[in-house]
C-alpha cells in the first residue's frame, strides 16, 4: 500500500552550542548568531516516514515547513535523506507567530495539500520548546493524535500502532488513520544523507532561491520538476489573517529570567551499595541524569 | 557532531589541486553525463561542489557514528557461527550507514549505479574513514576489487556485480595461502573447469580479510602441473552459490572489527575473470597496486588520529606547571608528527592523481583509441604512479607507525593504558607496514625506478615548477640532498653484486622518498601558506635522513656485508 506522509519540521537556531549573543535584548532568539539546522526530533520523525516508505513502495514524503524562504535548506536535507518534495509556507505575516498561530497556518497548509494518510514531526523543536504544535494541527484538523512516538510498529488496515515512550516505561497504542504523530527523540536517529541523492538533488529550489542559481542551473531546474520545491503563502492556504502571524498570536513574552538552581541543602549517604542505587534513581527519575 | 572532513582544511588543499581540474574533465568526458545521468555533473566546479558534498557526508558518518563505534567494535570483534561470520554489532551499523549513505562503489561507472569518483576523491573518504576505525577502513574499502572486476571480466560479469557492490555488498580479494604468503606463485588452490565453462574451486586459503564477503576475487591455479605464476587464473566466487565456508578468524594484535579469515573452498562454483593464466601476473599486480594505494591512505588517516590525539593530551596535560606541549622535548615531537603526516599525505594525493589520469586514459582507450599525445601521457603518468604507489605505502606506512609510536609516549604512563585510543591505534598501525606487500617488498618494487632514474626525473620537475621567493631556500636545500642522493646512486650502481645493491636498495629509495616529499611540501606551502611550517620541518628531517644514509652508503665497503650476513 503506498502511502501520503506528511512530515512537519522547523529550521531552527542551534541551541546546543549557545554563545552569549544568542539572546537578543528584548529576551528573543538572536537568529543571526546561531547556525540554522534541522530541528533534531524532526529528524527523528523524518525517520520513521522513510521506515514507513521503505514498507510500503510507492509511498511519497513530503516535507512540509514553516519559516523563512531559506528554510527550504531543511528540505534539501530531507529530500538527500529519502523524501520526495517539499513545502515552504512562508509569509511575512505569518512572522511572529505563537504556537497556537503557527499550528493554525500548518493546519491551513494540511488541508490545503488535502490527500494524505499520516502526519508525523518532531515532538517538539529545541527552540521553543513547548511541544504544542503537533497535538494542536491534530486538534485543527479533527484527527486523532499519538505523542512521544518512540517506534511506528505497524501500519495496515487503516491504523497505525505506535510504540510510545512515556516516564517510566513504554505504552504501545493503536490509531485510526489519518492522524498525527509526534516522535520522541528517543527515536532511531534518521539516516544519512545519501551520496547519489545529494548530487541529483542539489540544485532543488524554492522559487525565491531561482535567483541564486547559473542559467545553466535555471534550465536544469526548468527541465526536472523534481527540482522545484513549493513556496506557499498565507492567502494560498486560505488562512483567515485575524489567526496568524503576531494578530493570532495571544502569547506575549513578558520578560525573560537566566534561572541558575540554588539549592544548597546536602544529604550524607549511608556507605553502601544501596544507598548509591537509591539516588541515582532519584537523579534519573528527576532527570538531573540519565 | 564531529565531521572529520570538515574538521581538516588540508583535505580540501588535495582536492583542489590544480591537477584535478584535468582529470576530472577527463573522468566526466567533457561532462558529457550530465546528458544522461540526473547526478551528473555540469562542469569543473559543480563536480567539485559533488565531491565536497559527499565527502562531508563520509566526514559526518566517520565523526558520528564510525569513530565512537571504533572501541566497542575494537572489544567485541567478529566471531564464526556454522561456518559464517557475524561482525561486532557496531561494525554492522557502520556498514548500514555507508550504505544508507551510497558510499560503496564510489569510483564505479554510472552505468552500473557507482558515483564515477575519481580515484583522489575516493581515496580520501579512505583517509577519512582509517582516521575514524583503520579496521573497518578494510571491509568498506574493499569495494575497490570492483575495479578489477570493472578492468577484466566480461561485460555479463560487470553488469552482474558491479551494481551489487553499489549497493553494498562486500568484497574480499582471496589471494593467500598457508604457504603463499609474499610468494603468490605458490598459490594451490585448485581450479577445475566443468563442461558448462564454470569452474569448481577446491583447497584453503588464509589470512583473507573479510573472508566471507559476498563477492570474492580469488587466485587459483587452473593450469594443473603448473608450479609458477603462469600457471594461475582470477575467479569471481558469488557468496549465492555457496561453497566456501569460514573455518576460523584470527585472533590478531589489532584491527581487531575486520574479521581475517581461514577459508575452505568444496567444491566452490566460481567463472573465470579474464583470461586464463593472466590471474598473477597482470591482474593481481593490478589489484595489488589499487589496494596499496588503499593501505597508504589507511596509513595517512592513523597518522592523522595519532597526531589529533597526542596534541589534544599534550595540551591538557600539566606537568612541573605547565602544559606539557610547552616542553621542546614534546612539540618538537608533535612537530614531526605533523611534518610525517602531511609529507605522507602530499605524497598519497600526488600518487593518486598520477593513477587517475592514466587508468582514465585506459578506460576511454576502451571507447575510441587515443591520440599519440594522450598515448604519451598515459604512459607517463602510469610510469609515475608506478613509482610513487610503494613508496606512499611503504613509507607512509612506516610514518603512521612512527607516529603511532609517539602518540603513546606523548601520552606517557597514560598512553600504556588501555584507557585512550592511543594503545588501540597503535596495535591498528602496526599491520600497515605488513599487508598487501611489507615495507620490503615495496622497496623490491621501488628500486628500479631509483636505477632507471624516474625518480630522478620527477624530482627535476619539481625542481623546475617556480615558487615564493620565501620558499626558495628550502627548495635550494632539496636541489642539494638531490646532487648527494644522486651520487650515492652512481656509487651503489658502481658495484657489480646483486647482494650489495638489494642490501643499499632500502637507503636510496628512502633518500628518493625524502627529497619527493620534501618537494611536495614546499609545493603545498606555494599553494597555502599552512603548509610552510611542515615543509620547514620536513626538509630538517630530509636532509638529516639524507645524509646519513649517503655517510653509510660512502663508508660502506661491498665486502662488509659479510658482518652482516647471519646463518
């Protein structure tokens, strides 16, 4: 059976290596200073649709992101990675956009792109953190939705079975199609970038990125549709202006605090073995390890 | 998130040699691909953006994945179930990677599904991958038995495996026996031709890395009561068909993930590669000199990590109150870590890029003949790559354990322990030197272009290439360990005794090295100015090497060989 798969993903600033400019004054991402990548549960999702497409020939990815015009760079990514095209939905008033504007536009773009058998994306993006967006498009879009997804079982028969990867063990859940998936970065880690698609895909672009290219390089792109990745606004999607962008936007950031933990107290520990097990499970379990 | 191309600007410095401009032009026919393959290159510099790319795809995999697997995979090693092989669980998820990645079957054809790599470009995603495991370097770099496949069987054969090796299947070249070790003529295992053309292979082979691979290139003999070299044929050995079973792996002192394997062939089906009684004499020494130039670039890449991890310590590590990379003793050590790496490195790329443009020329001599001029050409580089491969392998190998040498005593009490990479790069190393012809044998092989004067030559062009005012002293001191290499040549070819000239051979195939890389140093820091500080280096350790081997060759006597000669 071959399938539509939706993967959504976020060019994101590198939080994993924060310099002290990372910050602006006014307490937002200084995006200039950090390099933009390929938010990593993303790609942990990107993973399971192309375990799914491996299953199931004939099944298409199709890698739907919101941002700037250059975030077709993740697409590229994507495409050397095993999927099939992609969507830019870029606007600039779309900018400014909170969790709840953002999964409205997504959900726009969804129906938009109409047939499709399942959405999956990252479980949350290292720069916001929130983990709203996935279970809001679901909520948008009326659709049923497995979070922390660990592991797609099994996919047939109109449901999908999803290993979930929750605090203190594992659940596995079965559900109806189509529906959204969010995966935990628990997940396999997502293949590589592959040699041969690095090469024929390279000159894929977006329509704003046209410019960039040789004419040699234009009519190549002319020639292979393959090449042309979708840039889609926000009229395009049909997205009533009153819920996007900083308009639909009802989250304001009030200000922003450094917290350093200041705890001082100290536990003396009796000399064994025991006492050793019992607080490195207490670390773990309040994930100061592990 | 380390990339260990990205990480290492002096790859890029080899790849964009103005060299390379020529033979990929070559290699692409005039990017006349681009027609036919969607993965073609347009041009010079979009097939150099195609290179760069896909290394930094083999530099992510190495600095991600392969490297921190090398110690686990270093500790659990391959083991033999029912007659098979399974590798250690993270050589098996390196192996997934490159094939996730497409990185097997780099330099082949499009044709058959290959990235039509040039031999520089593949040679560095070698370097880059001994520098992460040097033992799992072998089982990926094994892909290039597929050149002699692509070079002599018949186009069913090619069409049949080249595009399995493509996609991943690995290879293994059969070639040692229990009694044919660096004497292949030896070689016993029978060959025995059936009615249907096919043949059925009977005997043991040994010490074949990667023994149970899907594809094997195998010698045997095919001419019965034959006893030398003429007297063997290649064979291809397709897992499929069944026949050939793993009776036990070795236990070795290092690249302990790549499984070396005591083969039983019973009745072994297998079809001739090429033809008849050619198997030693013209394929193997082609196989054997695309697979030296593979052990000179697993040498470069452990010289590469020795030098890595010996900085890094000596950096950290404080003594009497400073960081002991402070101390003369230690830097000029690391020092001449670097000069040694990047001398090996210089002359492994020059050797490549003299390999490509020939084997390219013999591959469109199979589409229309060539002009006299490319005719010309071919031969001459073929000549220099002929001279330059044993010594890239024989030296760089013998820099890599040197420098695996150093890594350790860098590391000092430390470095004994098995708690740093040190130890285990140092046991990896020490093969280098052996494999696919020791350091001896490359001399065996390098002499005669010291007697028939091609290294000679190739040093006078050096020689004639203009550089920097700032650089010409070095290049003054070159000319003059040049006039005292070639003095100490006329001395040793003076002397009627076979015996006397394989004795000194050693010494002025090093002297040849020296000067060589000394040259291409100095022509490295023309290009970029990084380079000044090795080539500086590597010229005091030239001229030091030089010298004392020209002292002994001088002071020798012929008849002092007796002192020598042990019962």
């Amino acid at each position: 059976m071959s399938l539509n798969i939706i993967v959504l993903a976020k060019q994101v600033p590198d939080t994993r290596n924060v310099g002290k400019d990372a910050m602006k004054e006014d307490g937002t991402i200084n995006r200039a200073a950090l390099p933009a990548i390929f938010n990593p549960e993303d790609l942990n999702a990107l993973e399971q649709a192309l375990h799914l497409k491996d299953a199931n020939p004939g099944s298409t990815i199709t890698l739907l992101t919101m941002g700037l015009p250059r975030a077709a760079e993740i697409i590229r990514e994507a495409i050397y990675r095993g999927a099939d095209s992609g969507i830019v939905l870029t606007d600039r008033v779309l900018g400014g956009a909170d969790t709840l504007a953002t999964s409205y536009s997504l959900a726009q773009a969804v129906k938009k792109f109409g047939n499709y058998d399942i959405i999956l994306g990252g479980r949350q993006a290292i720069d916001g953190d929130t983990a709203q967006v996935g279970p809001q498009i679901a909520e948008k879009l009326g659709i049923p939705q497995v979070t922390y997804a660990e592991e797609i079982l099994d996919l047939k028969d109109g449901f999908v079975t999803v290993k979930r990867r929750l605090e203190n063990g594992v659940e596995t859940v079965k559900a109806p199609l189509p529906c959204v998936v969010t995966v935990n970065g628990s997940a396999a880690d997502c293949r590589p970038r592959n040699a041969m698609r690095v090469q024929k895909y390279k000159f894929a672009v977006s329509p704003s990125e046209v410019a960039k290219l040789t004419d040699r390089q234009k009519e190549i792109v002319e020639n292979r549709p393959y090449l042309q990745l979708q840039e889609w606004g926000a009229a395009f999607v049909d997205a009533d202006p009153e819920q996007i962008g900083f308009a639909g936007s009802p989250t304001k950031v009030k200000s922003i605090e450094n917290v350093v933990f200041t705890a001082k107290e100290s536990r003396v520990l009796d000399d064994d073995d025991a006492a050793i097990e019992d607080l490195v499970k207490e670390l773990i379990a309040n994930h100061t390890i592990g | 998130m380390a990339n260990f191309y990205t990480d290492n600007p002096d790859l890029r410095h080899h790849l964009t040699h103005p060299l390379m401009e020529k033979i990929v032009a070559l290699k692409e026919r005039d990017y006349t691909d681009a027609e036919k393959y969607d993965y073609a290159p347009l041009d010079y510099a979009d097939a150099q953006d195609s290179y760069d790319k896909v290394l930094e795809i083999v530099g992510e995999i190495c600095g991600d994945i392969i490297a921190p697997n090398a110690e686990d995979v270093d500790h659990q090693g391959p083991r033999v179930e029912n007659g098979r092989v399974i590798y250690a669980d993270k050589t098996q998820e390196n192996l997934d990677a490159c094939r996730k990645a497409g990185l097997m079957g780099m330099a082949m054809p499009r044709r058959y599904g290959g990235l039509n790599f040039p031999i520089t470009p593949y040679i560095m995603a070698a370097d880059i991958v001994s520098r992460a495991d040097t033992g799992f370097e072998n089982l990926w770099g094994l892909q290039d038995c597929a050149e002699t496949i692509y070079e002599f069987a018949n186009e069913e054969q090619k069409q049949k495996f080249i595009p399995r090796v493509c996609q991943g299947e690995t290879m293994s070249m059969d070639l040692t026996e229990p009694d044919a070790g660096s004497d292949l003529q030896s070689v016993m295992l029978k060959a025995t031709e059936q009615p249907d053309g096919t043949w059925l292979l009977n005997g043991v082979k040994r010490f074949i890395t990667n023994g149970d691979s899907d594809i094997h290139l195998v010698l045997a003999r095919s001419e019965a009561g034959t006893k030398d070299g003429r007297g063997l044929s290649m064979f291809i050995y397709d897992k499929r068909d069944g026949g050939v079973n793993v009776r036990r792996i070795e236990n070795k002192m290092g690249i302990k993930g790549s499984p070396t394997c005591e083969l039983t062939y019973k009745n072994a089906k297998a079809v001739l590669c090429g033809n008849r009684r050619m198997g030693l004499i013209k394929y193997v020494m082609a196989l054997m000199n695309g697979a030296r130039l593979g052990i000179a670039a697993q040498s470069v890449g452990v010289s590469e990590l020795a030098y890595r991890e010996a900085l890094a310590y000596a950096r950290d590590r404080k003594q009497f109150g400073k960081a002991i990379i402070e101390f003369p003793a230690v830097y000029e050590m690391l020092s001449v870590m670097k000069a040694k790496l990047d001398a090996s490195r210089s002359l492994l790329y020059a050797c490549a890029r003299y390999v490509d443009i020939y084997k390219i020329y013999d591959d469109i001599a199979k589409e229309r003949s060539l002009t006299p001029e490319e005719r010309k050409e071919s031969k001459y580089y073929s000549r220099l790559a002929d001279a330059l491969t044993p010594l890239a392998k024989g030296l760089g190998s013998e820099y890599c354990n040197q420098n695996a040498y150093d890594c350790i005593q860098i590391h000092g009490g430390s470095g004994f322990m098995k708690d740093y990479a040190c130890e285990r790069l140092y046991r990896d190393a020490r093969i280098t030197s052996i494999y696919e012809g020791t350091t001896q044998l490359q001399v065996v092989a390098a002499i005669r272009h010291v007697t028939t004067g091609t290294y000679l030559s190739l040093i006078r062009e050096y020689e004639a290439e203009a550089v920097k005012p700032e650089l010409q002293s070095l290049k003054d001191r070159l000319i003059a360990m040049t006039a005292v290499y070639a003095e100490a040549v006329d001395k040793v070819g003076s002397v009627e005794d076979t015996a006397y000239g394989d004795f000194m051979a050693r010494r002025l195939v090093e002297m040849a090295g020296n000067i060589i890389m000394g040259h291409l140093l100095v022509l490295d820091a023309n290009r970029t100015d990084s380079f000044t500080r090795s080539a500086e280096v590597y010229c005091n350790i030239a001229q030091a090497e030089v010298t004392k081997h020209s002292e002994f060759i001088k002071n020798f006597a012929p008849a002092e060989i007796a002192a020598y000669k042990v019962d």
